[in-house]
C-alpha cells in the first residue's frame, strides 16, 4: 500500500515540534541551573521589622538587645532572615531549611551572626527566600562580642541592700556569685527567681552566693519587697543598678542579664536574657571543681615543702 505524504501537514507540523523542543531544552536547562548551589553571605535577623528600626549601614544589628526582642520574634513565629548586601544595598531573604541540620526547631541560635550559607534562591509573591543546604558561622554577633570582652575581667559594683547599707561586689571575693539584674517590672525576670533561688538552696553551703541586683529606684522598695515576697526570692537584693552597669559587664541595656563571678572576682560566664538552670548549674559545678583541684594542688605543694623542710632540717642536725 502506498503512502502519500502531503507536504504542506508536514510543514505544519514542524513548527510545533521544534516549540515543543526548545522548550523542553529551556525547562531542562532551568532545571540544571537551579541544581547548582548557590553561595550568599550575610547576617541572620529575627525579622524585616527589627532590621528596619535603624540605618543598618551605620547601625550593626545584634546588640544583646536585638537578640532578646529577637527571641520573642523568632518564638512568636516570625520569619527569620538573612540580609545580603548587594550593590550597596541590603537585600533580605528568608530562610527555609533545605538539607541543613538545625540544632534546634527554628534558626534563633544564628540570629545576629555573620553566615555564609549555600542552597538555592526561591521567589514567591510574598517574599524571596533562600532554600540553605549548608550553614557556616564566618564572625559572632557584637552582643558575643562584648561578653566575650568581658569574660576574665574583675569589675566593680557598689550599690545599696534593701536597708540602705553599702554592699560590694568586691566584698564577695572568696565565693563564687551569681548576680542577677533585674526589676519589677520585668516579667521573664519573674519567670527565672525560682530558679535562681533553687540555685542559692543548693549552693550556698559550697561557697556559692547569689546577688540580686535591681535597676528600680531606691524609691521603689515597696515594689521591690512585694517581688520579693511573691517569688520567694532568698538571697541578697541590691538596688539602683544602672543600664551603665550591665554595659560594663558585657551584658548591653536588656533585662535579664546575668554573670557569673569567680572566687578571684573576674567575670567567667555572661548570660543575656532568661538563665537556663542546667546551663549554670555545670557552669558552677564545673568552677567548684576547679576550685577543688587547685586546693588539692595547693595542698599538695605544702605537704612536699614540709616534707622537704623536715629533711633539710634532720640532715643539718650534729650525729
């Protein structure tokens, strides 16, 4: 049987064909390019509202300050960013978790850290987003910083108890302190006093001393006993500390902040925002057992020169 082919269908149906060809040449080519990681470096923020409150190009973000509104962003299910700068300019993207392991459910851990991070770019008609694969911290936040500045450093605080008598900070050398500031007006300063008070029960016997430190006026302290009185709070209260204070302790402006304070008087550990029980109760066992050892050592060092003075002198004595 013979076929007759009519050039003109032919002709027709080329077109179509080279269509279909090419776009499926354009879809796998984007579909390759899009396969391709792509590398950004920035600086994680909690959300486009906190970035915006200041001129990022003369205002870094990631003051302890940022991080503790942070916390309540992040928590509250806002969506965390990464700003880029590009060509001058910021350019904010959110994060999406792609083949990344998060160590915990949200990327709060990162806010105010420098990353440089590799996926893919997404765009959607409510904001551009940034699929990450992988996530490596290039440079801490200032609020990491300025704790870190402060950590071996031996510094001064001179307030008045709740009877208006002088109280130091120095007067404390010889324990290990735990100070606290805080005020009544702060709620997640209320939500950690069970905590620090379980702290001072269970430590107080091994040298441990735990100081509150309340930025209220002197003026407040029928606000202030009241507190006291409703979080069961059973250690020593100090008021009138000033934000200038915090600052000197590498804590920033935010309340509640916390440091801990070796047996010498030099600043170990500095906590912004809410303490975490478990966290400072290994900070302090682990100083306790330093201190522990150093005795030891101590101890032991006396011993060998006794040992060594009564050799000395048994030998110088006439047979």
């Amino acid at each position: 049987m013979k076929v007759n082919y009519s050039p003109l269908k032919y002709n027709f149906a080329m077109p179509k064909i080279l269509s279909a060809l090419t776009l499926l040449f354009i879809f796998s080519f984007t579909i390759a390019a899009q396969r391709v990681p792509v590398k950004l470096e920035g600086q994680v923020v909690c959300c486009a509202d906190c970035w915006a409150e200041a001129d990022r190009t003369k205002v870094e973000y990631g003051t302890a300050e940022d991080l503790l509104k942070a916390k309540l962003c992040v928590e509250g299910g806002d969506p965390t960013l990464i700003t880029v700068r590009e060509v001058g300019k910021f350019r904010l993207y959110q994060l999406e978790q792609g083949k990344v392991k998060l160590t915990e459910k949200n990327w709060y851990s990162y806010v105010g850290k420098k990353v440089a991070v590799t996926g893919a770019k997404r765009k959607s008609k409510k904001a551009d987003s940034f699929v990450v694969d992988s996530l490596e911290v290039i440079a801490p936040s200032i609020a990491e910083r300025e704790a870190k500045d402060a950590i071996g450093k031996e510094v001064e605080l001179k307030l008045k108890d709740l009877f208006g008598t002088d109280q130091s900070l120095s007067g404390y050398k010889g324990r290990i302190v735990v100070l606290n500031f805080w005020a009544t007006y702060c709620v997640p300063c209320r939500k950690e006093m069970p905590d620090l008070a379980a702290i001072q029960n269970e430590y107080a016997a091994l040298g441990v001393q735990v100081i509150g430190a309340s930025t209220d006026e002197t003026t407040d302290r029928p606000k202030v006993l009241q507190f006291i009185k409703e979080t069961k709070v059973n250690f020593p209260i100090w008021m009138g500390a000033k934000s200038a204070d915090m600052i000197r302790f590498g804590l920033g402006e935010a309340l509640p902040g916390t440091v801990v304070i070796d047996k010498t008087g030099k600043i170990v550990k500095v906590i912004s925002g809410v303490v975490s029980v478990v966290d400072l109760k290994k900070q302090i066992d682990s100083m306790l057992q330093t201190a522990e050892s150093n005795v030891e050592k101590i101890e032991a060092v006396a011993t060998r020169e006794t040992v060594k003075e009564k050799a000395t002198k048994a030998s110088s004595v006439p047979s």
